[in-house]
C-alpha cells in the first residue's frame, strides 16, 4: 500500500469516529419530541441534553491536549470511542431527564476528546504534500452529520424507538475501534510537564458559562437573566483565562500560535464562515417541515442534497487549490458560498423540489471546499511539537461556531416575529434568516484578502 493509501485510509479511519459524533447531535434533535413524550417532560426541558452535551464538549476540549501528549494520541482515542459508545448505551436506557443529562455530559467527554485527539493522530503522521487530500476526507463528516442526521433519526425513532437514534452509535464505534487499533500506527506519550490547571479551570468555566449562556438564551428553559448573568460572567473568566495564558510558559490554550499567519486566519475569520454557515444546517429543515409543510422524512431527503455536493466537491479540491492558492480560493469561494446561502432566500413554497435540491447542492459544493480549505490552511505552518496545542484551540473554536450559528439563525427568526407581532413563523421569516447568515460569511472575506499570496502553498502546490 502506497504511503497516500496509508494516510486516506488513516483519515477514513479517523472520520468515522467524527461521523459517530457529528451524527449523533443531528439525529437527537429529530427525536426530542419523541423523548419528551416517552420520559414526560416538556420539549423545551428536554433542550437541556443537547446543551449538556454541548458544553461538556466545549469544556474538556482544551484538556484534550495534554492528556493526548501525556498518554499517547492512539490510545486517548481509543478510549474515547468507548466512552462515547458506553454513555451512548447508558443515554439509550435513561428513564428520566437527570439521568440523561449526566449520561450526554459523559459522552461530551468522549467526543471531546475524539475530535482533536483524532485529527492530531492524522496531522502527525501526513506529509505536507498529502495534508490537502487527508483533510479533504476527515472533512466529510463536519458535512455529512447534520444532513443525514434528520432523515436517520425520524427512520430509527418511527420504525423503533427514540433510544435506537443512541444506539445506532455501538456497530459503528465498535467497528472504528476495532480499525483503530489495526491499521492506526502507535503514538508514544511525551512529557509535557504539568499541566496548566488554572488555566484549564479558567478556561473550562468561561466555556461553560459562555455555552450554557449561548443555549438557553431566548428559549425560556432558564429565566432570562440566568443565561445573560452566565454570558457575563463567562466573558470575565474568558478575559482572565487570555491574561492568565499570555503569562505562562505552558498554557492550557497557546494564544501564541495566533502569531502564525496561516492559523490566524482560519481561526478568527473562518470562525465567521462558520458561524454563518453553522445556521444554514439549522434553518434547512426548519424552514421546509414549517414555512413548507413539508414532513421531517420530505426535508430530510431534499437536504441531502448537501451532502452530495460536497462528495463532489472532494475531488476537485486539489486542482482547484493548486490552480488559487489558498487565498484565492478562501476570497473567491467565500463570495460565492455566500450568494448561495443568500439564494436560499429566494426559496418559496411554490418551487419544485428537484430546483431546491440542485440550489442546496450547488451550496453544498462552496461551503465544503471552504471548510476543507480552512481546516488544512491551519495546520499547514505549525510545528510538530506545537501540533496538539493547535488541534485543542483549533477544536474549541470549531465547537463554539456552530453554537453561535444556531443562535444566529433563532435571533433573526425571533425577531422577525417580534417586528411582524405574528405568533407563528412564515416562510419570509426564514428567508432573512438567510439573508443574515450570508451577510456573516461574507464579512470573512477581507480577513482572507489579508493572507500572503502563496500562504500554505507547500501544502497546496500552488505556483509550483
């Protein structure tokens, strides 16, 4: 087998253990309505297992460095499919809604871990010349999971129950271990020394004030001031965390790699491509089951339409970068990944929906070259022995985006609610949800300009 064989396989190895993860968020919310019967509680309580699940992950993300470089990349993954597959047959057999709680906070601490420590295990052991095409394949469970989440989890929850949509996470955990452990090469451990404490305290509670804050704003599962008073105080601990981290010689976050132009640049302005484009996942099937009448099986296969185009995206990526560099394409995509969301804006009830499809898929194809274009241009400049600082920073700030999407995209639906003095969402309501989240991405783009010509270019071959 050729050493590019090796390092797709290692990505495709890696990116089912993301898959897992990233389905599983997606097929959850399909389900909660079912859960709120079965467990008899309201929908709006049952917010709190996706919210648990949220924070627990953003918080034992930055921890996921040290312990990766402590006891090995391989095995901390392993142990982190486990965890998740355990906590996922413990949240499939809960009986009320504390039970499910602490069982989603368990399995935020497997996922945490899976999604750094799993593309540190792929990053380290790839070429520059074969990071472009190892990331292309580790990407395509960022865009698959929401997509074929809905349409999976209305399946599993009508012909089964609401526990099958956790339990479906055992084969494929299991199967990814089993690979893992065959086909992944061994990562000694290092001695990274003790860890940063304060700052993994500081730090782990900013994130957690600031995502409990994020979701459950406006959506009456807390009194209102809660979630302000828990943004606040999660902003001042953040402020502390950032001077703390600037003082120390081994911080739990590396703001020093901020220093790195070709990781700047996708850290801070494709958290805004994300963060747009965080809301479009969200206001999809929203839009077609309610501004539509669509059912949840209709969207769902009409929303699959991304998928497709980011599988055909995969294999252009290459050429396409080479031919740009990674600033052309993040300037020149970025435009066009925003007039796309904004088409959706057009979108009316009376469209056919073979003309939706093709729009979805057509955006499908932007949104996934810019995701895989940010998500190597990342690590395309740092270090070896700055890796698993980069992937634990780089990991907060890709699960902080699309938080921030999801509340994008309910801030414009709420208010214009609030401005029309409706009770009830209209189609036109999501079409400025569009319009907002277009405006988001577009606003990365003079980021992206700033970049130097031939940024990452041993990476993408570009003017080779």
């Amino acid at each position: 087998m050729s050493e590019a064989r090796d390092h797709r396989g290692i990505a495709l190895i890696v990116a089912s253990a993301l898959f897992m993860q990233n389905l599983d968020s997606a097929v959850l919310a399909t389900a909660l309505p079912a859960m709120a019967r079965d467990l008899h509680e309201d929908p709006y309580r049952l917010g709190a297992a996706i919210t648990s699940y949220l924070v627990a992950l953003t918080v034992f993300i930055p921890f996921s460095a040290w312990i990766a470089d402590r006891f090995g990349a391989k095995r901390v993954f392993m142990f982190a499919i486990l965890t998740f597959v355990a906590s996922s047959v413990l949240c499939g057999r809960a009986q009320g809604l504390g039970e499910l709680v602490a069982f989603r906070v368990l399995q935020g601490l497997g996922g945490a871990m899976m999604v750094p420590v799993g593309r540190l295990l792929l990053l380290r052991g790839v070429a520059k010349k074969d990071m472009l095409s190892a990331m292309a394949w580790l990407t395509m469970p960022a865009l698959l999971g929401p997509v074929t989440g809905p349409p999976l989890g209305g399946v599993l929850t009508d012909l089964w129950s609401w526990r099958a949509v956790f339990w479906i996470n055992v084969p494929i955990g299991l199967i990814g271990f089993a690979l893992v452990a065959w086909k992944i090469p061994h990562v000694p451990p290092t001695r990274p020394g003790p860890p940063d404490v304060v700052g993994l305290a500081l730090t782990g509670t900013a994130l957690a004030l600031v995502m409990f804050g994020i979701e459950t704003v406006g959506r009456h599962v807390v009194p209102g001031w809660v979630s302000v008073l828990a943004l606040a105080a999660g902003i001042l601990a953040g402020w502390l965390a950032v001077r703390h981290c600037q003082r120390v010689p081994q911080p739990a976050l590396d703001l020093s790699l901020f220093r790195i132009a070709t990781f700047r640049d996708p850290a801070v302005a494709g958290s805004l491509f994300r963060t747009g484009a965080g809301a479009v996942p969200f206001l999809i099937p929203v839009m077609l089951q309610i501004g539509f009448g669509m059912s949840a099986s209709q969207s769902g296969f009409v929303s699959f339409a991304t998928a497709l185009g980011a599988f055909a995206m995969k294999p252009l990526v290459r050429p396409l970068l080479r031919r740009t560099g990674f600033r052309g394409a993040l300037v020149i995509n970025g435009v066009v990944a925003s007039f796309g969301i904004a088409a959706l804006a057009l979108v009316t009830p009376a469209w056919p929906a073979a003309a939706i499809f093709a729009l979805l898929a057509a955006g499908g194809l932007a949104r996934s070259l810019q995701f895989t274009a940010l998500n190597t241009l990342a690590f395309a400049d740092v270090p070896a022995e700055r890796m698993s600082r980069a992937t634990a920073l780089y990991g907060t700030l890709q699960q902080l985006t699309p938080a921030l999407g999801v509340v994008l995209a309910t801030t414009t639906l709420e208010t214009c609610l609030a401005l029309s003095g409706r009770s009830a969402l209209v189609a036109a309501d999501f079409s400025w949800g569009f319009v907002v989240a277009a405006v988001v991405v577009l606003a990365s783009i003079p980021l992206h300009a700033r970049l130097a010509p031939d940024a990452g270019a041993e990476v993408s071959g570009h003017n080779r």
